[in-house]
C-alpha cells in the first residue's frame, strides 16, 4: 500500500533482514523459509519434514538443507519463459562448510572474484562461503554475474535500506510472522496491447460484456504477485495479486482470468478453485487450505543445487551403494509426486509441475551414483519433458524419442501467467484456433502419455533389478 502510495517502505524488523541486503535491485523474485518454523508446526511434524529433509539432501532432492534455520531465495526470472537470469539461495544456519570442504565435497574447482573466494561446482553452480553460518548458493554458474552479486553485497552494509524493489521489500515484511513468503514483482512486465490480444482466447470471457481494452489496461498495472502460507494442524495459504487503481469493475470476472491464465501456462493448482475469493483496495485476495503435496510443487519450483552434505575422507571415489540408493529413491519419489496429479480432473493443465519435476531430477548430485541409475534418472527426466510436452499441445514423437537423447522441441515457450501470451504462436490472429488445436492434441496424445507413464515404470523395475544385483540388499 505504501508503495503504491509513493511513500518509502520500511520493513519490519525481523530474521531475514541481513540477508535481504545482499539482494541486488535486479532482483524480481524473492522467497523466504523460516526452515525451523515450518518443521516445528504440527503439519511439519506429522508429515516429518525434518527427517524427509535429511534423506533428500544429499540427493540434491529438496530445497531446505538439513540443520539450516533460514532459506532466502532471490533472483532475475526472465518472465516471458520462466528461466532464471541469475539465481541465489542464502542459507542460514551453524556449521556452514568453508571452501576447503566445498571443494572437497564437491570436487570442485577455487575460484574467487570481488575480494571473496568461492568453489565452482561441477553442477553448474557456485558455492560462496560467507561466514561459519551463511553459504550462498549462485547458479546458473555464471562467473561475471555472481561477481556482481558479491560487488552489490560488500556495499550493502553501507545502505539505508535493502536495495529490492518496493513491492518486494513490502512483501519481505510480512516474514517477520509467516514462515513462508514467495513474492515475484510484475511492475512493468504486462504489455497491454498483448494483454488485450490474449484476452480474446479466454473462454472465462466468453459471453460476458467485458471491454477488452480496458481490462488488458487494468491486468498491464499488475504490481505483483505474493504467495503466503501458515502452519498449524494443516496448511493455510493465501495468493495475492495487486494492481495499480482500476480494477475494482472486474471484480466478477478476475478470479476466472487468473484461474484460466493459470491453468493455460500449465501451472493449475488443484485446491485454487476453492479458495475463498476478496478484493480489498485494488487487490485480488485468494485464499483456501493446501495440501502438502501442492506446497511441494510450488516450493520446487525455486529449487537450486545443494551442496553435497559430508563425506568421510577415505570415501571411495566410485560408485557406491549408499550414494545409488539415496538417488534412485529420490528420483522415484520425485516421480510419484507427479504422477499422482493424474489424479486431478485439471491433469491436462499441470504441463509446469512435470517440467519442474524433470529439471529436480537433473540437478540431483551424481556423485558416487552408479551409471545404471543416472541412466536411469535422465530417461526419466526425458520423458516427463515430453510429457510436458504433449500436456501443451506438443504431440509426442515416440519414434524418435526412442532414438534420440534429448528429443522433442516446443513449438512456444511456456511463461509465468499472462507471458505467456508474448510468445503464443498466431497470437494476433488466430489465438482461439490455435488453442482448439492445441487442446485437440492434448486429448488426442493421452495413449502417448499413458505409454511414456508405463516405460518408466517398466524402465525402474528394471533399473531396481539390476541395482539389487550389483548391491547386496539394494
């Protein structure tokens, strides 16, 4: 509100509030985990979460790492198709590893740039050191970029104030009593003439008497986008647009707006339908419980590569029984929690949930990780991109999929919510048969999928066999 107003922001004093500083103002994405909170509720306890968390990191298949305290994820998502610019998770917690041991966990390679030494992992990603309870995780591993990071944070001390943008710092403040915060700035990301073409495809728009140039200039104020969740006996989650003044009118229509755009990049929540809808000042308030299951999909989202957990010193530097098993299991667990979306009566729109279930297996640590089950985790990965594919309107090329390693191509590009309407194929002239055609291939690819589904339940029995045979009790 005060940012809106033109009014400072100051933000509430709380635990996150050194680590804030070191965001630079490039910074549109923002999200902070009180790791201790969520694990101490009842949900977190009852669902073991602190447990769960131990046996996934050294896998990489998870976001918090174990003992951490505090989570902050910040970073530059280039909106029209949902890739991060750059990307940093300052995990906060005692006995943080210093370079010596990130080398040796990682075996990777010194590097240092600004005044501070760092390792660059053989993952693709760069892990900075910045005291005995702070290590900051930058990837993609992209050297210039991180060196500009680290040039904005030994300045920070110096300000006033974090640099983050208002509507970020705005939402920041309400860390001081939520244990989850996920806020995405959109100031300036909506063009309105490509809001008003993409509004002419939404069924939720059919027959009403909505003035399409209007409402397009009413979605391109959008100032962002908060996400907040609170941990009792179950999860309680509220998602918050906001916009500049002028959207009161449309009150009737927005929440079936935002559900379709929603649901037409892929990214359908199950339970979101449900929620409780409000529309104080110039917002739009949706609120409602949310599963585990969804919070995990959500949270995946904004994963990064963890830095292997220790390892004796002697340890073998081949594959070894521990290290396979901790991968399979997690790739396996990984695809159980997508598979189980088939599920809902919205499985055609969770495209966004397998591709970011593909990108969680990729980023697993192969260390120490036989050769049968990396296989393994890559075909699955394949395949659950071709299944996002075809879940897109993208038919699945089961030929050449069996020949190929990497094997279909979109024929768009997916984004966060409306951009995805500035790389839509034909979106100025023929968006609606387009999207017939789309969701043709959708319904008519489902044999495809259900096959895809069978070989990679077929291709882990197989893998699992195998495995059982190298390792004794596997």
């Amino acid at each position: 509100m005060f940012a809106a107003l033109g009014l400072p922001v100051l933000l509430v004093a709380g635990p996150f509030d050194g680590a804030l500083r070191l965001v630079p103002d490039s910074a549109n994405v923002l999200v902070l985990v009180d790791v201790k909170a969520v694990h101490a509720s009842p949900v977190g306890q009852r669902e073991d979460w602190a447990d769960k968390t131990k046996q996934r990191y050294r896998s990489a298949g998870g976001v918090m790492a174990p003992g951490s305290e505090r989570v902050l994820i910040a970073g530059q998502a280039h909106l029209a198709d949902a890739r991060w610019d750059w990307q940093a998770a300052v995990v906060d917690g005692p006995d943080a590893p210093d370079v010596p041991e990130l080398i040796r966990r990682e075996r990777g390679e010194l590097d240092g740039a600004a005044g501070r030494s760092f390792v660059l992992s053989p993952r693709g990603a760069y892990f900075v050191p910045m005291g005995p309870s702070r290590l900051v995780v930058f990837h993609p591993a992209d050297r210039q970029a991180l060196a500009r990071w680290l040039r904005h944070s030994q300045a920070a001390g110096k300000q006033p104030a974090p640099a983050v943008s208002p509507y970020l710092a705005e939402a920041a403040g309400q860390a001081a009593r939520l244990p989850l915060v996920i806020a995405m700035d959109l100031t300036d990301a909506v063009d309105p003439n490509v809001a008003r073409r993409g509004l002419a495809g939404l069924v939720s728009l059919a027959n009403k008497k909505v003035d399409h140039p209007s409402f397009a200039r009413a979605l391109a104020g959008v100032r962002g986008l908060t996400f907040t969740a609170e941990f009792g006996e179950h999860i309680e989650a509220t998602l918050r647009v906001d916009f500049s003044p002028g959207i009161g009118e449309y009150r009737s229509v927005l929440k079936a707006v935002f559900l379709e755009i929603l649901e037409s990049a892929g990214a359908a929540i199950p339970e979101l339908a449900d929620w409780k809808g409000t529309y104080p000042d110039s917002s739009m308030v949706l609120s409602g419980p949310l599963s585990p299951a969804s919070l995990t999909q959500i949270v995946g989202l904004f994963a990064f590569p963890q830095a292997e957990s220790a390892a004796p010193l002697d340890a073998p530097a081949g594959p070894t029984k521990a290290a396979t098993k901790r991968y399979f299991e997690t790739v396996n667990e990984i695809v159980e929690g997508v598979r189980s979306l088939k599920q809902d009566r919205r499985y055609d729109k969770m495209a966004l949930w397998h591709e970011t279930a593909a990108k969680k297996i990729e980023q697993l640590n192969p260390r120490g990780v036989d050769p049968d089950a990396l296989a393994y985790g890559s075909d699955v990965a394949q395949r659950l991109r071709a299944i996002a594919g075809s879940l897109r309107g993208v038919p699945i090329d089961l030929d050449k999929l069996k020949s190929e390693g990497y094997f279909y191509a979109t024929q768009y590009t997916s984004g966060w919510g409306w951009w995805r309407w500035q790389s839509a194929p034909d979106v100025r002239t023929n968006l609606p048969q387009v999207q017939a055609k789309m969701a043709k291939v959708v319904t008519d690819d489902e044999k495809a999928r259900q096959q895809l589904w069978g070989e990679i339940s077929e291709r882990g029995s197989k893998t699992r066999a195998a495995l059982s045979r190298k390792y004794m009790g596997f």
